[in-house]
C-alpha cells in the first residue's frame, strides 16, 4: 500500500518543468526532510508514537484509508500496529525545512530571474515563468518576495516576446502573481502595462484572449483599478463585444461579464458601457442610484443614439423614473429627465410606453405653466417636441385625461392654449407645436375637435401666414396642418389664402422648387387640392400668377420620368393632378380657363393621365376633368357656315341642293379636335375610358362613366355618340356596371346611360332579351331615388318591360 502511493493530494506534486528549479538544491536536500509516503519535502510534518515522521495531510489519508478498508492502524514504514492515531507537530524540524526551503527559493528565483529576458531561449523563459508561478500559488508570501525582487516589471516584458507560448504564459503568471494581492496589482497596473492587457483581447488566438480576460477580471477586483481598466481606448466596447460572442467558449463569456461587473463601480465606465450597447447598468443607476447619479445618468441618456428597439425598452425600464424625475425633481434634474424622454419618445411604440407610464398630464402642465415654477423657454421647447412625438405616435390621446373635469389635449381649452403659445413663442416651439397640432388632426377621432377650437378661436389667418415663413421646418409643419385641416374648413383657407397677400404665391413656389420630390411640396400640392374647386376667385388668382404652367410643367416631367425614385411622388403627383383639374371648372366663367387649356393641350394630358396604372386617384380625376372638358365640346366646336343658295334656287326651290360639308364631328355637328374643343373622340380618349370601367375602384369607374355620358348628353347627336360606344366596345362594359351596382351613385349614373343606349332599336332589341338587364333596371325602378326611377322607367319602356301608353311619373320638364 505503502509502495502504491502517487502523492494525488497535492497539486504541486504533478512532474512537469515547473520542478526544475526545484530540484536545482543551493543546499544539500536531506533524507529528514522529506515523507516517506510523497518523497516530497514537508510543510507540516508530524510524529507518530514509534517516532516515525511524515506529511500531516499524507498520514491523515493513510489513516482513512485504514479505517475505511477495516484494517488495523498500522506505521506504513515499519507495518507494525499502532496504539493512537495521535499526531505530534514536529515544531523544530517543521521550522528548519521552511529556513532551508526560503534559502533555496530565494536562490532559484535567482536563477529564475536571470532567464527573465529577450536573450533567453524560449524554453528557459517559459522554466522561470512556471517557476514563479508555481510558488506564487504555493505560498501568497511568495507573492511578497516576488514584488521585492522587481519580478513583475520583468514578466510584463515578457508579453511583447514573439513567442506565443512566452506570451500565454507571461498572462498566467501574472494572474498567480497579482491574485488576491492589492500591492502587486497596483505594481501591475503602472505605466502601460493594463493597455497592453488589453490589446490581447482582439488577439486572433483565443488562448491568450482567455488569459487576458482572467487577468483583467482579476485586476477589475481592485476598485482603485476598475477606472484606468475603463480609460483604455476600446476596452470596454471589446469586453461588451465578447458577452455577446457566440465564437468564445463560455468560461471567457462569463468573465468578461464579470469584469464589466467589477468595471461599473465608475460612473464613466457606465456611461462607456451604455454607449457600447449595454445599457442595463445605466438604466439600474436611474432606478436605484443616489440623486446626483440618477439625473447625471438620465442627462446621460439623453445625449445617446439609441435603436428603436432599445427606445422601446428604455421606456419600459425606466420610462416612469423619468417621468417622476421631470415632475418634482429640481430644475437641473428635469432638464435632465427631459433630454432623456425626448431620445425615448422619438419612436411610435416607446412613446406608447411613456404615454401608459403618465407622461402626457406632466408635460402639458409643463407647456402651459407660467410664472415662478414655469420651465425656461429652452426646456419648453423639448417639452414640445416630446408632446409632439407622443401626439404622432399614433396613440388616442383623446382618451387620457389631462385636467379637471375629464379634459383631454384636444378640449377646446387647451386646443386654444396651443394656439395661444404657437403666436407668442419662437420658430422652434411653435414648429414643435404646430407638429403635435398636425399629429391631433391626423387622426379621425379628433380633428374635429381641432378644427372647431381652431373656428371658435379665429386663428385660421395666422395659422395660414406660417406659410411665408423662412424656416423651412417651421413652413412644412403650417402646410402638413394646414392640409390635414382643408376637408374640413376648405372654404375658410382659401377666404385666407386668397385674401392675404403672398401666401398663395409661396404655396406654388414650394410646389415649383426643382430640388426632387420632398414631403413639403407633396403636402402643399394636397393642401391646394383640397381646397373647394368651385371657388371661381381662387382659380382666377391661380390663373393670374401663373401657377398652372408650372404645375403642368412638375406633371409632365414625372411622367416622363425626369422626377422619380422617391418616397412623396405618389402624393405629390396626385395633389398636382387635382389641383390642375380644378381648372376644368371654371370653363364656362373663365375665358383664359380655355385659353390655358388649349395653350398647353390639357386634354391630351388628362387622356394620358388615365393610364397611370396604380394610382387611383390620379385616374379617377383625369377622368373628371375630362368630363368637365368634353361638356363645353358642344359650346367650344366651330358649326359650318351654309353657303347662300343661287338666284335659281331662290325662284326654283325644287332646283336646290342641300350642300354637304365633309370633315364634321360625328357628335357634336361641326369642327371639332381634343386641342380646341377638348372632343373626346380623338385621342383614343373613349377606348381608355371604356377601358377603365373595370377598373376594381368604383370612384373610377364612376369618373370614367360620367366622362363617356358627355357623349350621350341633351345638345350632341346621341344617335351618333351611341354609334361611337358601339365602336370602342363600350356597351357591355357599361351594362355590367348596371348589373353589379357597386354603389347607389354608380347605379343611378349607369341608368342614366343605359337609358340613352335603349333609344337605339337594335340596342334595344338586343338588351331585351337580357333578363339580367331588365332585372336591374326593375331593381332601379323600384328602390332607387325619384329621379332615377324616372330614368329607369323609360329604359323599361325602350324594351317593352312597361306599356308606353301612360306614364307612371307626372313629367319633370
């Protein structure tokens, strides 16, 4: 049993390199120094009662190992039984091995230490560095004479070896040396040495990756170390990069995760951390820091460039902290908590999040508040830019109370605060306000509240007269709001557009800036589309400045494919093209209308309008301005002038000729083309809009229905504008918007029509064998309004459905 024993208690017994100074004795190793059972030299030695002498840990085992086998207690030296398991410390000898032990340490760190250098093999360097490890893990007060022996500056040398191998093991000799050691890690850390730690965390090997991460944990212990460790240019940010590798084995993770740990006793490690993505440590000292260090660290996290998805997290973190910051703290901490709110709150979902949290009472409270405890005119304008994110957040802020009596931000009081503030701040303020007036008229649920706050208070001249503003944020936000509200006070803004000097001209000259596409002009083309296109003095000041031509000019250079590529011409273009409509209405009232019209060939241009495939809204209102153009056809076309009859034919009727005059338009009997007199049957203008009666929209197909009736209307040749249908295949297509009756305005629109088809024999022969036809024409008869019954009567008596000898309807005239 005896001869069996390895000495595996120890773990400085294993046989490697690391002995070879050992073994290298200043003074001779006697026998007594050594246990029988390790062959190793004692720490503690101890006596049994025949006097024999061994290591207290190793005789101890020998012991167990008895018991536990059930043998008898016996010397292992001699075999022979023992009386006691008594064990006598041998005190003298004990102190004898640990002056002969010193001695020769002393001596062999000696040699150790004059392998320490670049001149040094690699094997003997990586001797010595085994060395000083080994016993600075033996005994800590070897640590001791380590330091003394300026040992430390040496092996930190060792780490610019070109040796790999010098190099891990000079990291894991340090790490021994420095361990639980404040004294030695304070000696480490002088000069460059921690930079140059550092640097083998972005090693390509891992190994010394790994032995720098422990070595760094380590020295991240010391308190006093934890803010040079942060100074080091990119320490953190590799360290913060590494806890989220999924390439480094995990026992490096975790550590570098520890280090952090250690790293956030400083302040200015946090704020590095937060800024290199991890941001939990500055959030928890939001939460449950001291004063001063909540609102530095707020002000802190205001001045971040954080993603959306960590807004969103921030604010579920530690969004009502800062809101009860910005509530009750002092002056200097709600600026803080402010900045804070204003980075959360710049997305849709986290401003959600502050909404719930209680952020909107506060903060209009904080708007509105004047007096001692009111905020500078700098913090209201971050309290109005955060108001403005949370408006456009697209939360139903009509739901949260935010005064006495149930009030919300769009009761009329505080819509008219708004207002008051909006013409007695400066640009910035009233741009941010103006942003959240935009925000409450985006939504359906309470722009009607606005708009009437808005009527009660007159405010809609000054609203109108940011229009000529120079800042261009300030002017965009007017118009956003400004076009949110024409649906429902268009009458109103163009009272005040044509009534103020300027403001219309800078509506077109927006609309007219050669700089692309922007979300200003696509707001200020729908602004002026909105506005009612009746109004005569509005197209007349449009017509004066000029603003047609240059609006054709924007449209043509889109279709032509001068402007594209981004996200406002849809927009932009459909506000341009209903705008030029408006035109179209003034016709009869307005000579230079046709002027224009013929001068720059609209109708030509609202034909190809029609094909603009994908966007509804510009080929529903192509398709209106053409109705409108082909309505003054009958007016606009030039009737032939009759040659006088002869003297002959004077005397002698039966001796005239009717004279023939060849080249006449079909429908409307004299002169016509689609530039002068805007006929539609040149220009394939029919064939497009027969075509876009199937068009899935019934406001197009509406448009393009009411656009083809002009050919069929009181005033033309209804025979002949039958005749044209036929020609471009529009009868079927015309029958079935009857039969699917989309909407009441489309039926009552196809019965009209059909009516004047019916008047046609052959048509009508044809469509009464339809029991399809009839049915809906019945349908109509019975159930649609008054007029249209009317309609549908006489087609029902084109086809023979209802006896002609009565009507059922006193006449209308």
């Amino acid at each position: 049993m005896a001869g069996s024993w390895d000495g595996s208690y120890d773990p400085g017994s294993q046989s490697d390199d690391s002995h070879h100074f050992e073994r290298l004795h200043i003074e001779p190793l006697y026998d007594a120094f050594v246990c029988p059972l390790t062959k190793q030299v004692m720490r503690d030695p101890v006596t049994l009662e025949n006097g024999q002498t061994f290591e207290r840990e190793a005789i101890e085992k020998w012991f167990k190992e008895c018991r536990e086998s059930g043998r008898r207690l016996v010397c292992p030296l001699t075999q022979k039984e023992l009386k006691s398991a008594d064990l006598n410390p041998s005190i003298a000898l004990r102190n004898t091995i640990e002056e002969w032990t010193t001695r020769n340490e002393a001596a062999q760190l000696d040699m150790a230490r004059r392998s320490l250098n670049m001149n040094s093999s690699e094997d003997d360097v990586l001797l010595s560095l085994r060395f000083i490890q080994r016993i600075c893990q033996k005994n800590r007060s070897n640590k001791h004479v380590v330091r003394n022996a300026d040992l430390i500056p040496m092996i930190v040398d060792m780490l610019k070896s070109s040796s790999r191998k010098v190099r891990c093991k000079a990291l894991e000799t340090l790490l021994a040396v420095v361990e639980e050691d404040e004294d030695n890690k304070a000696i480490l850390a002088e000069g460059d040495t921690v930079r140059t730690i550092v640097k083998f965390l972005s090693h390509e090997q891992s190994k010394e990756r790994e032995e720098a991460v422990s070595l760094l944990y380590e020295l991240s212990k010391s308190e006093a170390l934890c803010e040079k460790i942060g100074s080091i240019n990119g320490a953190i940010l590799i360290l913060v990069g590494m806890t989220s590798s999924k390439s480094e084995n995990i026992s490096t993770v975790e550590k570098a995760d520890k280090t952090l740990e250690n790293l956030e006793k400083c302040e200015n490690n946090v704020r590095q951390m937060a800024e290199n993505g991890r941001l939990q440590p500055l959030l928890t000292q939001i939460l449950e820091g001291p004063p001063e260090t909540k609102h530095s660290m707020a002000a802190y996290l205001g001045d971040l460039v954080l993603n959306n998805d960590v807004k969103v997290h921030v604010a579920k973190t530690v969004g009502e902290s800062l809101i009860n910051i910005m509530k009750s703290g002092n002056m200097q901490s709600r600026e803080a908590a402010l900045k804070a709110l204003n980075q959360i709150s710049s997305f849709d979902a986290s401003s959600k999040v502050l909404i719930e949290a209680g952020i909107l009472p506060p903060l209009v409270r904080d708007l509105f508040t004047v007096g001692a405890n009111q905020l500078p005119m700098r913090l209201k304008e971050v309290s109005a830019t955060i108001l403005s994110n949370v408006v456009n957040s697209g939360y139903d802020v009509d739901s949260i109370p935010i005064g006495p009596d149930h009030q919300t931000l769009v009761s009329e009081d505080n819509v008219h605060n708004l207002l008051h503030l909006i013409s007695n701040t400066g640009p910035p303020i009233e741009c941010k306000l103006l942003q959240v007036l935009v925000g409450l008229t985006n939504s359906p649920t309470t722009v009607l509240n606005v708009v009437a706050a808005i009527k009660s208070s007159g405010a809609t001249i000054s609203l109108v007269q940011f229009i000529e503003v120079p800042q261009k944020d300030l002017r965009m936000a007017s118009i956003k709001l400004l076009q949110n509200l024409s649906p429902h006070m268009g009458q109103e803004l163009a009272d005040a557009l044509r009534g103020t000097v300027g403001q219309l001209s800078s509506l077109i000259r927006v609309i007219s800036e050669n700089t692309g596409i922007s979300e200003e002009q696509a707001a200020a083309a729908g602004l002026l589309a909105e506005l009612p296109e009746r109004d005569v003095g509005l197209t007349r000041q449009m017509l004066d400045e000029g603003a047609f031509q240059l609006i054709i000019s924007r449209v043509v250079k889109i279709k032509q494919g001068d402007i594209r590529g981004t996200r406002f011409v849809t927009p932009f273009l459909e506000g341009l093209v209903r705008v030029l409509a408006r035109v179209t209405f003034v016709l009869s009232d307005e000579p230079d209308a046709v002027f224009l019209c013929r001068e720059y060939g609209l109708a030509a241009l609202f034909v190809d309008l029609l094909q603009t495939n994908g966007i509804d809204n510009v080929q529903m209102v192509s398709a209106a301005a053409l109705e409108n153009l082909s309505l003054e056809s009958k007016n606009l076309t030039r009737l032939p002038e009759m040659p006088p009859p002869g003297v002959c034919a004077t005397i002698f009727p039966c001796f005239s000729k009717q004279a023939v005059i060849t080249g006449l338009c079909r429908v409307h009997r004299g002169t016509c083309s689609l530039k002068e007199s805007f006929c539609l049957l040149e220009g394939q203008a029919v064939h497009k809009l027969v075509a876009l009666l199937d068009h899935t929209n019934a406001k197009v197909v509406e448009a393009a229905l009411a656009a083809l009736s002009t050919l069929l209307d009181d005033g033309v040749d209804i025979e002949q504008g039958v005749s044209v249908l036929c020609e471009a295949e529009g009868i079927k297509p015309i029958l079935d918007v009857l039969l699917e009756k989309q909407t009441e305005n489309l039926r009552r629109r196809a019965v009209w029509v059909v009516e004047r088809l019916l008047r046609n024999d052959d048509i009508a022969y044809e469509v009464s064998g339809d029991q399809n036809v009839s049915t809906a024409l019945v349908d109509a008869f019975h159930h649609a309004d008054y007029r249209t019954r009317q309609i549908a009567e006489r087609a029902l008596k084109h086809v023979d459905k209802i006896p002609n000898f009565s009507g059922i309807f006193p006449n209308m005239g």
